[in-house]
C-alpha cells in the first residue's frame, strides 16, 4: 500500500489520502486510530499499523529482559553483599525493607548509600582502596574499638574474612 493514492476508508468508506495500512486494509487517519487503539503521531512516517504493533511489542520485550537481567544481577550481588548492603544502607539512616523489597528502598542518598548501591553491581573487593578503607574503618570502629586498639585490629581482620579477604 502506498501513500498518496486515494483510496477509501474501511470504516467509514471516505475517500482517503493520507492512508494507515492495519490488518491489510486501508483506513484514515482518525479512523485507523478508533480501530486499532494506536495513536498515529506516536507511529512518526510509519503507515503500516500491523508493523507497528509489532515494532513496540519488540521494544518492549527488549526492555523487560533487560529489566529482568538487571534484577538478577541485582540478586546476585545482594546474595554475597547484603551483609554489608544492609549495614550502609542502615548508615544512611533509614528504614528499608529487604530483600523482597529491593526497589523501594528510599534513602539520603550519602556516601554509604552511593556504596551500597555499587554492590548491587560489583564485588566488594572490585570498590576503590579509598572506599574499602572507609568502609573498613567505620566497621571497625563501631565493632572494634578505636582506631589502632586491638579490638579495632582483630574488627578489622573479622571485616576481610566477612568480605572473603585475607
Ligand atoms: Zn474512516
């Protein structure tokens, strides 16, 4: 089917210029959009509805799986980090539901929060020197004891076994 021809319209039976192609048959503008439930000024140059259709499911199934394998790396790395996800998310100061409820967790969005969010996406030891060194420290210290006791050395060492470090 070809634009600029005129031809008639199968629901209504005027004549038409501008023609939409849906389930082989030509319709008007306003008229292909009552049959088919498409908007046309989201369907851009396109005048074949059935490719349409059929364009968009794509798109959409696209961004699904691509949902999907976020959220199973995601599970993944929550699976090995939710330990330590948990404990800075818990820095942050405020309430979460875990693990069902990964994606509502709203919060201050600070330094532990950046971190944690990270972890969805990577191993612990794949953070920066400075980032684990932080981390380590405040572990230490609230676990431990101050900085350079043996309470804070032997939290410390506890740290890198939890991370699977020597
Ligand atoms: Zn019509």
């Amino acid at each position: 089917m070809e634009t600029g021809i005129i031809s008639n319209c199968t629901r209504c039976g005027q004549g038409i210029k501008n023609i939409f192609e849906y389930q082989g048959k030509p319709y008007g503008s306003e008229c292909v959009q009552i049959v088919s439930g498409i908007k046309v000024w989201e369907m851009g140059n396109k005048r074949n509805v059935d490719e349409y259709i059929k364009f968009k499911a794509d798109r959409h199934a696209q961004i699904e799986a691509r949902e999907t394998e976020e959220q199973k790396t995601r599970e993944y790395y929550y699976e090995k980090n939710g330990w330590l996800i948990d404990y800075l998310m818990d820095k942050d100061n405020k309430r979460y539901y875990p693990p069902s409820g990964i994606e509502i967790r709203i919060q201050e969005k600070g330094f532990c929060y950046s971190i944690a969010q990270e972890l969805f996406m990577k191993e612990i030891e794949d953070l920066t020197d400075r980032q684990f060194q932080i981390v380590a420290d405040m572990w230490s210290k609230e676990f431990g004891g101050r900085s350079g006791s043996k309470k804070y050395d032997k939290a410390w060492d506890e740290f890198c076994d939890k991370c699977g470090l020597e």
